[in-house]
C-alpha cells in the first residue's frame, strides 16, 4: 500500500511539473489565443473538422455555455 501511495505521488508531482512548465510558457509564446475564443473561430475549426453545420453550431453553443467560446454577436 506504501508503494502505491508513493509511486501516485510521483506520477501526480511529475503531471504537476509539467502543468507548471506548459503554463509559464503559455503567455510568452504570444502567437496562440487564450479562451474564450471567438465564435467564428469555433465554426471555421468546427468545419474543417468535418462536422455538419447544424452539429458545429450546436457543439459551438456547447462551448459557449461552459466559457470557452464567446457568445455570437447579433
């Protein structure tokens, strides 16, 4: 049991390092967007995915209600 507790230990504090590492790297590369996205970036990746329109609006509404994308504008 010691074991266990000692090797999850290890894998969550290397996950850990890795999150840290990737989000100080974040703000300076610059060049990549930050959520929420615009809605038409959305669709335009939605489509090229290959998805329906009517599923990529759905799916993009999805996105919408959990923060990641910004809502459309009328």
């Amino acid at each position: 049991m010691r074991r266990l507790a000692i090797t999850l230990a290890a894998a969550l504090g290397a996950v850990g390092g890795v999150m840290v590492t990737t989000a100080q790297a974040a703000p300076t590369a610059g060049h990549r967007e930050q959520p929420p996205y615009p809605y038409a970036s959305c669709l335009a990746a939605a489509k090229q995915h290959g998805e329906s329109p009517s599923y990529a609006v759905w799916h993009c509404d999805q996105l919408v209600q959990k923060g990641w994308v910004l809502p459309p504008r009328s």
